[in-house]
C-alpha cells in the first residue's frame, strides 16, 4: 500500500510540474504573439 502512495504522489508532482510547464511556455506564445503583432502592427 505505501509503495502504491509513493508511486501516486510521483505521478501528482509529475502532472502539476507537466501542466505548470505547459501553462509558462502558453504565456510564452502569447507574450511573444502579442509584441510581433504590436511590432508588426
């Protein structure tokens, strides 16, 4: 059973870090989106 919640609590670190990273590298393109169109506009 521990190892199970061991394993458990390594995937939730795993998936919280995944979506974080996703969520900085969204803002990433719309930050950048966003100056190449105020550049470009």
């Amino acid at each position: 059973m521990s190892e199970w919640v061991c394993i458990s609590i390594e995937a939730l670190t795993l998936f919280i870090n995944w979506q974080e990273t996703l969520v900085k590298i969204g803002w990433n393109a719309i930050v950048n989106d966003a100056s190449n169109m105020m550049e470009g506009g």
